[in-house]
C-alpha cells in the first residue's frame, strides 16, 4: 500500500499522511503552488520543499510532472506527456488529454500577449526582484489590439472572468475586483508566464517580439 510506504518516511520529516495529502491534493486542483500568492499557499510551498522527493515520487505514479522553480518559489504540475519548460522530455508515449486544461482562444491570445510584454521587460530591465512586471490593464488592451489586431471582451462579466482565470493560473496578480473598469489599474504580471511560453516558442509565435520594430511598440506602452 502506498501509505504504507509514505507513512514512515513523512513521520521521519515530521509531517503527517494528513498534511501530505492536502499538499497533493492541493497541487493537482489548482495545478500551481506559489509561495507569494497567499499564507495558505505559503504554508503549502514551505511544506512541499520539506518532502518534495516524495511528491514528486507519488505524482510520478500518475506520470504526472513537476515544474520546481526556487528562485521565484512556485511548483507547478504537468500532465502525461507535456513539454516542460526546463526539464527534459521523457519517453512517455502519447496520452489522452483529459487530465489537460485547454485555454480558450482568448485565454491564448492575453497569455501570448503577456508574454511578449513580459520579454519587453526583461530586456528592458523593468522586471522587479522577484520576476514581476508591472502593466497597466489599459495597455494590455492596447497591446492586443496592436500585436493580435484583437479586443478583449468587450462584455464586462466575460472581461472580468478572462482575467481572474489567468489569475487562477498564476500568471498574473491583481488586487481590485472592479480594475477591468478603470484605465488607472494594474496588474503584475508572473515569473510563471514563461513556463506557458517560453523564449524559443515566443520567437515562433511572434518572431516580432525580438525585433527593433517590435521594440518601438514597447517604447509607446
């Protein structure tokens, strides 16, 4: 029996079959642990580097894989057969994708769209010390209609819902719940938008995010 098995070596740690089980169980609902997010999470990331061996362990059983990043203080879950940025590919064959979140065609567009603003700044030095950049949503609506010739919804519910499901992924911070209604608003944008797209799949995607062109639009955000 897997308790069997995990019982001693987490009593060995000082945890409990218990307090691993919410940290799994935690991990797989939410697919991201961010030490910044909240205490709980907090409490969850701290606990996690206690027994991390065993998580990844237990959620190798699944094929399941996991994204560790210190340096920003996030784990995040990947399901059967997805590319993880940073690891190397496994032998896995392919897999159905039930365990795997889709994004929608809008989610794809704020996520690339973010991405490229996230580059911008780095390359620009206007990246914060623990990964974030600050944007104002008035610019993130500026910059999907300037490198997708695209809108957000224009409804303020489907708005509001596109923004708090990036949230949910990690990927951006936000504290007012009526920002998408005020050009004066921010948002933080995450360390973890590069575990969606990375560099190399940016210059695929939008190969103008690296050029002296793209780098005038930025000047103008």
């Amino acid at each position: 029996m897997i308790e069997e098995y995990l019982q001693p070596k987490l009593q060995a740690l000082g945890l409990s079959l218990e307090s691993f089980s919410e940290l799994t169980l935690r991990l797989l609902d939410y697919g991201v642990i961010h030490r910044e997010e909240s205490q709980i999470e907090a409490q969850l990331y701290d606990r996690f580097l206690q027994c991390h061996e065993l998580v990844e362990d237990y959620l190798a059983i699944l094929h399941l894989r996991l994204q560790h990043d210190r340096q920003f203080a996030f784990v995040r879950v990947f399901p059967p057969g997805a590319e993880v940025p940073g690891l190397a590919d496994n032998d896995s064959g392919p897999y159905n994708a039930g365990l795997r979140y889709r994004p929608s065609q809008q989610e794809v567009a704020l996520i690339l769209v973010l991405r490229v603003e996230y580059e911008n700044a780095l390359r620009e030095g206007r990246v914060d010390d623990r990964g974030c950049v600050m944007i104002a949503f008035e610019a993130v609506t500026f910059a999907m209609k300037n490198l997708l010739k695209r809108n957000l919804p224009e409804n303020a519910l489907e708005r509001k819902a596109l923004f708090k499901r990036l949230r949910q992924m990690r990927l951006i911070r936000f504290n007012q719940e009526d920002a998408f209604e005020s050009g004066e608003s921010w948002l933080s944008i995450q360390p973890d938008i590069t575990s969606f797209v990375t560099a190399e799949a940016l210059g695929e995607l939008y190969p103008h995010s690296t050029s002296d062109e793209h780098e005038d639009t930025a000047d103008v955000l």
